[in-house]
C-alpha cells in the first residue's frame, strides 16, 4: 500500500487557487494523496476559497503543518523564505513556487537547512514541464544560439521582485537546464518604469561551450508572449509556451529525405534537404504534471526534476543580472 500524503497549501491567491483546483482533481485519481486545507494570511481570501471549494482552512501554518506531511508554498516571493524555513524543520515535503527566494543568500539557508533531512523539495519552474517544450525532447537539443522574449500585461500581481524574478527568471533556468555549460559572461540592460524595481530588461549570455544566449523579459508590454528561438548544427526549433506550439526545421542529407521537404541546398560535395516538422503536442496541464512528478519523488523517494540547487542557480543568474543593470550608466533607481 502507498503511503499517504497529506498537503497542505500556504497561500490562495490567483495562483494558489490555480494549484488548488488541479489538487482537488489529483485527490479524485489517486486516493493515497489528500488535502489536508489550506492557510493564508488573508482571512477574507481565505473564507472565499473555503466556501468555493468547500475545504477546510487553518488559522495558523503552525496548524497546518500539524495535519500535514508535505506543503505547496504559493505566497509572495518575499515570504518564501520564512516560510519554507519553518517548514523545513518540521521536515516536511515541499513545493516552492518560483522564484524559490528573493535573494540567493536566502536559497543558500535553505540548501543547508535540508541537509540530513529525509524531505523532498521542488522548485516550481512550471515550463520544464510545459507540452512544446516535451514535445522536442527527442531532438537532442544542444545549443548554440537561444534567443527568448517573454512579456506580459501589467500586473500588480508579483511586483513585489523585479521583472527579472518574476518573468524572465522561467527562461533562465530553461536556458541553463538546456546549455548544461558554465556561464561566463553576463551583458543587461534594463529599467523600472511602473513599479520601483525593473520592469524591463535584456540580457546577453555566453557559456563556455560557446553558446550565446538572448533573453528579454516585459511586464508592460500590450499583449502576452512567451516564446524561445533554438538554433543548433542543423536544426532550428521555435517554442511558444503560450499558444503550446512547436516547430522544427531540420537540415539533412538527401539520401536521408523521403518526404516533408522545404527546399533542396547545393554546396561543393554537399546536397542537403531542409525539412519541416510539426512535433505532436500532448495538450496537458503543465502545472498538474509538475505536481504529480513532485508526490511521485515522495513516494518513490527520488530527487525532484527541478531541484532546490535549481532553483538557486536560477536566482543566482537573476541576482547578476539584477546587478548588471545597476551598475550601467542609465539605470535609474526609483526610491
């Protein structure tokens, strides 16, 4: 029989609700995994999510985590280090939802805390597990050049980091789990236009394998894109996270080509075919497949596919980044 794990949710916000909503469906498939209620500082957020879904709510975390084995941490940024803590020494499985902290120091308490502890922690980086990015996997990405824009509309919602945090910080850890190479020289530039921190930025990355990396990140923008550009030895690959789509232009001998042909290429010695593939998109829900792989690494005791050194790697880059801009000339603190 499978042991039971019983979670908890800190935190019912936009996204905490979204969290909720694909729990209660995991409750419903696998029986062996319940929700024990859920707790937020916000007592009229939190009586609305009791009525809607008819859950039961805790007054404190401490409450909580007396009914709980394993917590989904959905709160602001700047409290997911309290939080976590707590909850780390009361050796609890956990779920932190990106970015893990507001500052690598932080991050780095974290990773010590765990040490001995027989708990799991996830990273919540929900593109690792987004279907176009799946979808391209057996292509055996290795690359040379990304490019990525990732935009929004304004939002109060998560400006309490900068926008390199809060958006851009998903491309950052899906680039450096794509290069798998040692980051060697950062280029950014960005400005805080609406809120106090930065609000736009772009970043130029190279890694030692030779990779150049080119990532931009808005949130005020006037309408959403979430897409990145691959380019490798003979192969382009375009995902858009959004609209879950990918496509992939692949460049290959002629002998090799039967059909889905784009144009033929003749060099000295060389006749090549540029092909066009559509990959098939299992439409899933990303956040549901992120959760699952997370009560799977409890059950069966594995590491998580994004881990706690993940998630500091991630706000390490965003933390440089950060610092890159403040030291150029034109950047501009509002405080």
């Amino acid at each position: 029989m499978k042991k039971e794990i019983k979670v908890g949710i800190v935190g019912v916000g936009h996204l905490g609700e979204m969290h909720l909503k694909n729990i209660l469906e995991i409750t419903k498939e696998k029986k062996y995994i319940k929700l024990s209620g859920v707790y937020d500082i916000n007592k009229d957020r939190e009586k609305e999510i009791s009525r809607k879904y008819k859950i039961r709510t805790f007054s404190t975390i401490e409450d909580l985590s007396e009914e709980t084995n394993t917590v989904l941490i959905s709160t602001p940024t700047n409290t997911h280090f309290e939080i976590a803590k707590y909850f780390i020494e009361k050796s609890k499985n956990i779920f932190i939802e990106k970015p893990i902290t507001s500052t690598l120091e932080e991050a780095e308490i974290l990773k010590q805390l765990i040490k001995d502890k027989e708990i799991v922690i996830q990273i919540g980086h929900i593109e690792r597990f987004n279907p176009a990015l799946l979808s391209v996997e057996k292509y055996n990405l290795s690359p040379l050049f990304i490019e990525s824009h990732r935009l929004s509309q304004y939002n109060p919602r998560g400006t309490d980091v900068s926008v390199i945090q809060d958006l851009m910080i998903h491309d950052i850890d899906l680039i450096l789990n794509l290069v798998k190479s040692e980051l060697t020289s950062i280029d950014a530039s960005g400005v805080p236009l609406i809120t106090k921190s930065i609000d736009i930025a772009n970043a130029r990355l190279k890694f030692k394998n030779g990779c150049v990396v080119n990532v931009t990140a808005s949130r005020i923008s006037q309408k959403k894109m979430r897409k990145m550009r691959i380019f490798q030895r003979n192969a382009y690959i375009s995902l858009d996270f959004q609209e879950n789509i990918a496509e992939v232009y692949l460049l290959k001998d002629l002998k090799e080509v039967s059909k889905i042909r784009l144009r033929k290429i003749k060099l000295p010695e060389i006749s090549k075919a540029i092909i066009y593939e559509k990959p098939p998109i299992k439409h899933k829900n990303p956040m549901k497949i992120e959760q699952m792989k997370f009560f799977e690494c409890i059950l069966e005791n594995k590491q998580p596919i994004v881990t706690i050194d993940d998630g500091i790697k991630a706000i390490k880059v965003a933390e440089e980044i950060i610092e890159k801009i403040k030291q150029s000339q034109n950047y501009i603190l509002d405080t």
